[in-house]
C-alpha cells in the first residue's frame, strides 16, 4: 500500500514549487480545483493548519496546466 504524504501549507507549497497564496487560493472553496478531503484537509479548529497530499496537488496541478495547454487531461 503506498502511503501518501500529507504536508502543512508550507511545506506543501515548497514540495510543490509555488507559493502559499498559490496553494490555498486555488482549494475549491477559493474558486480553484483542489477538492476538500481529497486534496487538502482542514484541522480539527480553526487555528489548525491546512494538510495538503502533495502527490494529489501535483497530479491536479499537472492536469490544470496540460488542459490549459491544449492536451489531454
């Protein structure tokens, strides 16, 4: 079973390459494409930090920029 890294918003923007406005303004709830429990997760508060899974960011990311592109998804 492969585990998935889950990181807070920092260390998820730098694994990712971009930066933390980047990240978190494109959660879904922000007008953007990463989906609640599948790509981020809230904390139990709301002081908590946001977890990301970085392998899923990336994958969306990539899929994001190959549309925009003109590829296939």
């Amino acid at each position: 079973m492969k585990t998935e890294l889950w990181l807070p918003t920092k260390a998820a923007a730098d694994a990712l390459g971009i930066s933390t406005d980047t990240l978190k303004r494109k959660r879904e709830i922000c007008g953007g494409f990463l989906e609640a429990g599948h790509h981020w997760c809230a904390g139990s508060t709301r002081n908590s930090p946001l977890t990301f899974c970085v392998e899923r960011c990336r994958e969306a990311f990539h899929q994001r920029g190959m549309q925009a592109r003109g590829g296939q998804s």
